[in-house]
C-alpha cells in the first residue's frame, strides 16, 4: 500500500480546517439580557424581519429601507439602526423573541459588532458579529430569548436593532439582509381550578368582611 504524501497529509489537514471554519463561522446565537422563566403554553408567532421595506439609518451612509433581495448599508456606527414595521397580535404583551436574521459580515482587524435587540423600545437581546477577516461572508443569527412580559404599545409591538459600539476606521462594517423572520411568543395558559377557587374564596371574604363593618 502507497504511503501518503507529506504534501497530501498536508493538503488534507488544510481541507479540514477549512470545513471546519466554514461549518463553524457565520452562525451567532441570540443571547438573553435578562433573565426569565422558560413561558408554559405561548403561542408563537413568525413576523418579517429584517425585512425588505424596514427602515434603517446609518450615521455614515444616510437612512432608507431594505429593498427587495437587498440589505441595509453598511454600518459600523454606535446608533446605527433597522426597525420593523409594528406587528398587531392578539395579546397584550409578549414574553419570548425567536430570530433567524442574515447579515453580510465585513468585519476586519480584531472588530466585532454588538447589535441589542428591543421590543417597544426595552432590550431584551444581544448579537455580536464576528470579525470576518473582511471575507464579506453571508451569516445568520438564531436563537431564543425568554423576558419579563413586554406590554403592546398602541396595541402593538415593534422590533428594532441598534448597534452599541463603534468600528474604528479600517474595522469594516456588516449589512444586515432582506428576508429575516423573528417569532414573538406569549402565554396561553389559563389560571388551574384550584387557583380560580382560592380566588373566589378571597373576593367573597372581602364582600363578607365589608358588609360586617357596615
């Protein structure tokens, strides 16, 4: 049997690698600012965003919206933004925020970008995007975070990113794509029996309680 080559063996090590990174990068995990208990029984429900004909400003390249199949500018500014339009729910308050976002990432020289995510304008998640060796790689940002009950405002909720820290120039800059969907959730359960029993004793020792002093 012929002994592989040093420069195969080489070559080898260098494809694993390279699978390795690709497999690896690109991928950044929604994490939670608070935190809070996992909800029982919530109803969830997927909304566009980012999404094309979201408004987004840039402190360097002006404000607009994402068009159809295209992004954001890029930015790399402390400020910089993209909000969602308002999502009407049959709720009146929210508990729980699933993303599954795009971004172009050219993020360079050590830099990275800390994006907080808020519902009706409270942040309730972070997502920082990785130095990118300027590659202009396509990546996503998943996960799910649980937070105190965020209430509607105007009877509804709005999505918004903001971007917490500023690129140094050189750093590069990230866009984020067309296309995301993030999911809203919030309770459905119903008080236990039990509860409503306790309740009801406790309303009608009230009303017994008042009608003594009278």
């Amino acid at each position: 049997m012929k002994k592989p080559s040093l420069r195969s063996i080489a070559l080898l090590f260098a494809l694993c690698g390279l699978t390795a990174s690709i497999a690896s990068a690109g991928t950044v995990t929604l994490r939670g600012l608070t935190s809070a208990p996992t909800p029982a029984g919530v109803t969830n429900v997927n909304e566009p965003f980012p999404t094309a004909g979201d408004a987004y400003c840039s402190a360097t390249n002006g404000c607009g919206t994402i068009p159809s199949g295209g992004q954001t500018d890029f930015q790399w500014t402390a400020g910089d933004y993209v909000i969602s339009s308002v999502f009407t729910l049959p709720t009146s308050s929210v508990e729980d925020l699933t993303a599954n976002w795009s971004f172009q990432d050219y993020l360079g020289g050590g830099n990275t970008e800390t994006w907080y995510v808020y519902v009706n304008g409270v942040a309730v998640a972070q997502a920082i995007l990785p130095d990118d060796n300027y590659n202009g790689d396509i990546g996503t940002v998943t996960g799910s975070v649980n937070f105190t009950n965020i209430a509607a405002v105007a009877g509804g909720y709005q999505v918004e990113l903001i971007l917490q820290n500023t690129v140094p120039f050189g750093g590069g800059s990230a866009a984020w794509l067309d296309g995301g969907i993030t999911g809203l959730s919030y309770s459905t359960t119903t008080p236990e029996p039990t509860s409503m029993v306790l309740l009801g004793t406790g309303l009608a020792g009230l009303v017994l309680r008042k009608r003594r002093k009278k």
